[in-house]
C-alpha cells in the first residue's frame, strides 16, 4: 500500500510539474512575441535603418524644348518618350521617414521637325530628398516624396552651333507612390514623380516632367540587432 501511495503522489508531482513547466513556456514565447512584433515589413517603434532602391523611370515632358532668345518656330522642339534608371541609398528612421541620395540617367528623343540638331536629350542628376511611408494593417504601403538637386543636359543645336554639354541646372521634384512589402527585407513599388528643371542659358524656358517609376527597394536589416 504505502509503494502504491508513493507511486502515486509521484506521478502527480511529476504531472504539476510539467503543467508548470508547459506554463512558463507560454509565458515566455509571449514575452518574445511582444518585443518582437513585425507588422508590415518592419518592426515597431524603429527604423529600419539603411537601404537601397533602384528604379527605371520614363521621363514625359510637357514643355517643348526651346532654344534661348530664339523667335523662329524651329527652334522649337518636342521632346518624345524616353528611359532611364535612377539609384537611391536612404536611412529609415522610426515611424517610415527616410532621407535619401539619389542619382541616375535619363535619354528622351527628339522630334528635330526638320532642323540640324540633336535627336536625343540626355540627362543626368544627383540630389538628395527624403520619403515618408504611411504604414497600416496592410503591405501595401503608400509614400510621397520631395527631393532637389543638380541635373546636367546634353544637347545641341548644330544648325547655329549651340552646344550644351554637362551644362547644370537646379531641379525640385515631388512624387507619390505604393511599395508592396514583401518581406520586413525587400519591397516593390511604383509611382510617380513630377519635376520642374530651372532654365538654363541654352533652354528659354524651364523643363517640366512626369516621370512614371517601378523599382525595388532593399533594407540591410536584422530584426534580432534590437
């Protein structure tokens, strides 16, 4: 009787034991969970820190490309679709906020209407700008953008020897857009940005573009580095 008694209270230390046991398991897993929680790509409270986006752009101008000081109707030239590639590095502070630099290339054919000069504008830029996302329950994040920096053109006029080669100008820009997060590492997005470029002493008026992008961006992040 008495090794059946001790059997017996045993097993039931040994059951309230491992109800214990299986207790502070719970306990713990929710702790983790609570300190680790990862909602739409990133992690509570904190910025993801650096990253790094690429994007194939498709600038529209919506101005003719005009000569300075020229009155002729040649000197008027409209500028037809084009491609490019922007880059960007930015570091993600808390709450989606982000300052950037940016840099690319763009190159736009030229409709000459029959004059002796450039059939393509080329372009390239550096800035730097800054991004605010708008997180909520979902992946589908969207954002809106400004930026500025220096943009220099290539093009010429051969018919009056009017070359502009690297010539600056200063260009503003703002643009909105959605990033698809795929993962807390790496996102999807698209949109579009409007830019004014500041004339220059070989263009009469300034540059105005809609600028349509689809890119990727990728965050150098490690959610246990806390």
């Amino acid at each position: 009787m008495r090794q059946l008694l001790a059997l017996a209270l045993g097993l039931a230390t040994l059951g309230l034991a491992s109800t214990t046991a299986a207790q502070v398991t719970v306990v713990e897993e929710e702790q983790v969970e609570e300190e680790q929680v990862v909602e739409r790509g990133y992690v509570r409270g904190q910025g993801r820190g650096i990253q790094y986006g690429a994007h194939l752009i498709s600038p529209i101008y919506l101005l003719d490309v005009t000569r300075a000081g020229a009155r002729d109707p040649a000197a008027y030239l409209a500028v037809g679709g084009g491609a490019g590639v922007l880059g960007r590095v930015g570091w993600e502070f808390p709450d989606g906020f982000t300052l950037e630099v940016f840099g690319g290339f763009a190159a736009n054919g030229i409709d000459t209407r029959g004059t002796d000069a450039s059939n393509i504008l080329l372009r390239t830029e550096l800035g730097a700008g800054g991004r605010y996302m708008f997180f909520n329950e979902t992946a589908v994040v969207p954002f809106v953008q400004v930026g500025a920096g220096i943009r220099w053109w290539w093009f010429d006029w051969t018919d009056v020897a009017v070359e502009m080669s690297a010539e600056p100008t200063f260009a503003i820009h703002g643009a909105v857009g959605v990033q698809i997060e795929l993962s807390p590492y790496f996102g999807i997005e698209g949109g579009a940005t409007i830019d004014y470029a500041f004339g220059h002493e070989i263009f009469g008026d300034g540059m105005l573009a809609v600028t349509p992008f689809l890119g990727v961006t990728l965050y150098v992040y490690d959610e246990n580095d806390r």
